[in-house]
C-alpha cells in the first residue's frame, strides 16, 4: 500500500536530469508545505524523485509546475532518506488549505545588487538564484550558500568574477578547447562524421550557467549544441587559482 502525499511545489519547479549510464531519467522537485493524506500540515521541504522513461521529461514537468498543488504517491515516508521517491506523481490537484497556507508565506530572502540584479534564494537547493549579462549573452547565475552565512560573501567573489569576465572567457575556452576537441574527434565522433577543428567546435558551445561559492570556488556550465549527445560541458576553478578541470555531466 502507498501513502499519498499533497504539497505545494516550489518555485523553482520541477527538473528532468539523466545520469549516464542510468537507463531512466529523474524527476525531481520539492513541495512545501505539505501533509500525508489524515494527517498534519507539515511547513518543513520535501523532496521528491521519480525515475521516468526518457524523452518524456517535459511531459513529467508540466504536471508538477511551480506553486500548484500535486498529490504524490510514495511507499513510505523516511525522513532519512532524501529525496523520497515517489511510484506515481498525479498532476495539480484542488487543496485550499495548502494553497492558502503556500500564498501568505513569507518571500524568500533576496540580494541585489547594481551589477547583478535580484537573486532570489531557494531553500530547496541552498542558492540564491539569478541572471547576469556575460559578454553579452544571459546566463543564469547561483550562488551556493545559505543566506544567513554566506550570502554576502558569495555575492562579492560574483562581483569580482564578474569585473575579470573577459579573462575568464579566455581561460575556459582555452580549457574547454585543449580538453574537449580531442575527445570529440575521437571516442565522441560517429563513423560517417568528419573531424571539426577548433573555430568550429568553439562556434557551438555556448555558457549557460555558473555556481559561485563563497570560498571562491566556481562552476561554468555549457550547453554543447549535441557535440556530446547533449551533455554538458562543465568547467570548474577557484577565483585565486583559475580554470583547473573541464568534464562532461548530465
């Protein structure tokens, strides 16, 4: 017998990863506040997986979008294990009293600055989240930490990443390049492809994303226009110590 679980997703939503070599994709979100069917409101996160066919991860994530409330069902609740893992997710279903007790709860903290906006903290993840103008292009930009420790701290190691962009570019796409094109015109190259150089690998990757943490530790993230079979290219260093690995993830 499962147990049947009501919450309210949070804001930011549902996702669809997959982890080669898993045959299945994951669904994941948080729900908050939420309660087992009969029993109490719980004002404390939940996170929830699912393992899902692949290529179906859009359908999945429209059935939990961010403050509707789902009902879940899962085979029993171990607070021990995190995220727990659902067996069925049914889509947004009608809850005033998790609805109403999700619309008067407090904002989330925010950060703003002059350079980089408004972050927006999600507790789910332990980030602020925001978006920043990288060389012109728009990237979604995290910083890793709770807001009563680290937020501030976190915000100026972006700040100064952020004064040095155009170093940093450089630095990664000399790494991405040195790292990557040697494994794309190898193991990664089907049969009947030709091997690309360098102008036009470069020409396909593009930034997406980048983790700052308050020890100064970064995360560069690249969408690789399917060199990978759509995996990202992921770079990472340190503020003081630059570029020091380049990996596939995803």
């Amino acid at each position: 017998m499962t147990l049947r679980v009501r919450g309210v997703v949070s804001p930011r939503g549902a996702t669809a990863i997959w982890l080669a070599p898993d045959p299945e994709m994951w669904l994941n979100f948080e729900v908050q506040p939420w309660r087992v069917t009969g029993g109490s409101v719980q004002d404390r996160p939940l996170r929830l997986r699912m393992g899902i066919e692949r290529d179906t991860g859009t359908h999945w994530i429209a059935r939990a979008p961010s403050g509707a409330v789902v009902e879940v069902e899962i085979n029993a609740l171990d607070e021990c294990e995190r995220p727990q893992r659902m067996v069925q997710l049914h889509g947004p279903v009608d809850d005033p009293v998790l609805a109403s007790m999700a619309a008067n709860a407090p904002p989330p903290p925010e950060l703003h600055d002059p350079l980089l906006g408004t972050l927006i903290y999600d507790p789910g993840v332990d980030w602020f989240e925001g978006e920043g103008v990288w060389l012109g292009r728009n990237v979604r930009l995290y910083l890793s930490c709770e807001p009563e420790l680290d937020g501030n701290r976190a915000l100026d190691i972006a700040r100064r990443l952020w004064a040095e962009q155009s170093r940093w570019h450089a630095l990664i796409r000399e790494a991405i390049l040195r790292d990557m094109l040697p494994l794309k015109n190898g193991s990664w190259r089907e049969p009947e492809d030709e091997a690309i150089d360098a102008e036009q690998f470069l020409a396909r990757i593009e930034i997406e994303s980048i983790i700052v943490y308050p020890d100064g530790s970064l995360d560069f993230s690249h969408d690789d226009d399917d060199l990978f079979f759509g995996h990202t290219i992921v770079v990472t260093g340190t503020l003081d110590d630059g570029v020091q690995d380049v990996s596939l993830a995803g």
